[in-house]
C-alpha cells in the first residue's frame, strides 16, 4: 500500500486515499500474512488498486463476501460460525443496496455455506434475530469478515495459504473493478436490428 500511495502521487502511506479503505486493509493483511518468498508475487497487483475507491457500500459488501466465502470452506470449526455469519451479512447488505429479495444467496455463497452445515444452521438462526446497519456494516462487519478470513486462511490446514491468500486479494480486486469501472445501465441498451 506504501508503493501505491507513492506511484498516485501521495503521501507515503499504507493507507492511501487512491484504494478504498477496505480493500487496503486486506492487500495489508495479505501482505502482512504471506512469506517473503510469496510476496514478490504481489508487487504486479499495485498498480491495479489505484484509483479504486468509492463510497459506495456494495463495495464493502463485495469485498467482505468474497473474504468470508474463499476462507470459510478452508477455515477451522471454531472460524465457521463468524465466517458463515459474515456471509449471511454480506449478502443481507447487497440484497437491501441493490433492492433484491432478502435471504437469497448467490451460487458462491451457496457453495461455500453447503461446505459447513453445521455453521451454516447457526449463522441462519443467529442472523434472522440481528439485524445490521448501514454504518455497523461498513465499520465493523466488513472490517472483521476481511480480518477472519485471511486468519482463517493463514491458520487452514492447506498446502499453499500463500496463494489462496494471492488469489483472494486478485479476485477480490476483480470484484472492484467490476463495480467501480463498470457504468450502470438506467436505460435498456438499444435493439441491433
């Protein structure tokens, strides 16, 4: 994050106003929480991150989802719980955003919660009686969905956390560029004849 602050122009910062404030907080932790070997892997991604930034929450919400989905099928038991809630948070928030019914999951999410029945059952019991806010997502559930996941990845009983984590942080920056470069669409496309 310090490399990008410099090549935008900025302050040297690992906190720089060029990335949105969630998605640097996990280049952090990736970067914090991968080897040496595997860090020089990560400098080609810096460029990609500037410039990414926006207020709007649908950001968070998609970068906290695809955390909590990419660690919670690799995570320990004692993980699950918080990672299937974050899920169940994430996707509740993107559902209210984007005017969409509530309690409907996306394929990945899906995916990811059928992995862990057990913690699914009780991330579903807890979330139908908590009910977020706006605010309380953005400065406390996304931060700490982003936080448990890489953990849980670093701690997962896998052979390669390293590029789990490298993979999620790549995936993760997709997601932005999706959402901040992509114009939405107020009005149908026209008809080719």
């Amino acid at each position: 994050m310090e490399l990008a602050s410099y090549l935008a122009g900025e302050r040297w910062s690992d906190h720089p106003a060029c990335t949105h404030p969630l998605l640097a907080a996990l280049a952090r932790l990736v970067n914090d929480n991968t080897s040496d070997e595997s860090r020089a892997q990560l400098v080609h991604l810096v460029p990609t991150i500037i410039g990414l930034t926006s207020d709007d929450l649908r950001l968070d919400a998609r970068i906290a989802l695809r955390c909590a989905t990419t660690a919670l099928p690799v995570a320990a038991a004692e993980r699950q719980l918080a990672l299937a809630v974050s899920v169940l948070a994430a996707e509740e928030m993107l559902a209210r955003l984007e005017g969409a019914p509530s309690g409907q999951l996306s394929e990945r999410s899906r995916r990811a919660m059928e992995e862990v029945p057990h913690a699914a059952e009780q991330a579903r019991r807890f979330s139908r009686a908590a009910r977020i806010t706006e605010k309380g997502f953005r400065r406390y559930a996304a931060p700490n969905a982003v936080q448990l996941s890489v953990v849980g990845i670093v701690q997962a009983c896998i052979t390669d956390p390293d590029a789990l984590l490298r993979r999620l942080l790549e995936e993760a920056i997709d997601d932005c560029v999706t959402l901040i470069r992509t114009p939405e669409r107020t009005t149908p496309a026209p008809a080719h004849a």
